[in-house]
C-alpha cells in the first residue's frame, strides 16, 4: 500500500446506549479513534461488483490494520464518518489476511440515519 494514498481522516464512531428511568433507550454515536484512510466512490465494473454483495454499496475504504485492535475493533456495527458524510459498512475484509490492510465496503446514507 502507498502511504501517499491515505490521505483521508477518517473517525470510526461506535454506538452507546442507555436505559432512561422509563424503560426507553437513549443512544448516541461517539467517535472512538481517527484514522488515515483511502476512500473510493464506487463506479463502473467496481459497482456492479460490490452491488452483488449489497445493492446499496456505493464506497470502499482502505485503512490499515490495527494490530492491538485486530479486526474485531472494525466491524459492520461501526459507521465511519469523513467529513459530514455517513458511512455504514456492508462488509470488513482483511486484505490477503496479511493483518496489513482492511478493505471496507460501504454504504452512504445522506440525512438522519440511526441504527
């Protein structure tokens, strides 16, 4: 991977919730960690490809793997923000499973989108 090529900041939120004293749920998204990352609006034979997986999938990002966090600290549960765009991953692939690069496909939602 070309460092050169990570040239966007990137915050990936986690979701928290609590029970208020009525029985409801209150949540809220809080940025966990912020990271250098690659992003690639979908187009062409890349789109019709992701879209076999999701219909909705319009992103991939690119960031490196954390080897404290591993995986696991980068899943389908995240959103990841750039700038005030959404994006919720579809799908996490650790790249040639080298523990080097993740590979996420993504989905933008545009608007108020919660869980």
């Amino acid at each position: 991977m070309n460092p050169g090529d990570l040239r966007h900041r990137i915050a990936i939120q986690t979701y928290t919730s609590a029970k208020d004293p009525n029985g409801g749920e209150n949540g809220s998204w809080a940025t966990t960690t912020t990271v250098w990352g690659a992003i690639e609006t979908l187009t062409g034979k890349k789109l019709e490809l992701a879209r076999q997986i999701d219909d909705e999938a319009t992103v991939q990002l690119r960031i490196r793997f954390c080897g404290t966090a591993g995986v696991s600290s980068y899943t389908v549960d995240n959103r990841f923000m750039f700038g005030t765009r959404i994006l919720w991953p579809i799908l996490v692939v650790n790249e040639h499973e080298r523990n080097i690069v993740l590979q996420i496909l993504c989905k933008e939602k545009r608007g108020a989108y919660d869980v």
